[in-house]
C-alpha cells in the first residue's frame, strides 16, 4: 500500500456544517503529522531534541495538522479548510475539531453511523 491508496471518507453534518472526512488516518498521516510538531524542536549540541524547549504550540500543531489531513470539503469546497473552520463561531469550530480529533484518534464515535449520510472513496 502506498499514501495514494483509495480511502473511505463519510459525509457528515457538524454544527451545521457539511464536510466530507477520511474515516481514518494511516501512517503516513501519523507521520506528517509527527513532523510538523518536530519542526518546531530545536536540537542540543549532540542532536536530541531540547525538550525543555517544548511548548502548548505543539498541541495546536498538532489538532491543525489533523484537521488539514482529514478534512476534505467543508461545505462543499475543499479550499482553505483549516482557515474556513477557524473563522467559524468557536462553538462551531470546537465541534468540528472535537470530530477530528475523534478520528485521529480512532473513538468509535467518529466512525459512527449516526454521523454518517454517505460513504465514498477517495484516491
């Protein structure tokens, strides 16, 4: 299998919102994320990173990376999505992401037919 490979996506409806979204993310997903939050790591002299270097940064990294990776379309564009969901209400923005994140992490919720108006593939 390769990064290309088709993967399930769902139609959902969140804070009033249509957005299609990858139904899970694999390890290539996992690993651009990783090396987002790892840019922001500066190394010592003897190439580890400097941990008491790390900040909170990291986390909003880490929940934006998610976001870009998993989200196809929102409200039927798939242009500029992290800007388009940060620009919503934060009530509605929050509802959004709390989904990603529950598709990032694998929660059952995320996968749940409840969320789901229809299943597609993507490439």
């Amino acid at each position: 299998m390769n990064e290309q490979q088709q993967r399930e996506t769902k139609e959902i409806t969140v804070a009033g919102h249509t957005m299609t979204v990858l139904t899970y993310i694999n390890g290539y997903d996992e690993r651009a994320v990783q090396e987002a939050i790892l840019k922001t790591l500066e190394l010592n002299e003897s190439g580890k990173a400097d941990v008491s270097k790390m900040n909170g940064s990291m986390i909003l990294i880490q929940r934006d990376k998610y976001a870009e990776l998993i989200v196809k379309t929102l409200d039927g564009s798939s242009e500029d999505i992290l800007n388009r969901i940060l620009i919503l209400p934060s009530k509605e923005s929050s509802a959004i992401m709390t989904i990603v994140s529950d598709i990032a992490t694998g929660k059952e919720t995320a996968n749940s037919e409840e969320l789901s108006a229809s299943t597609s593939t993507v490439s």
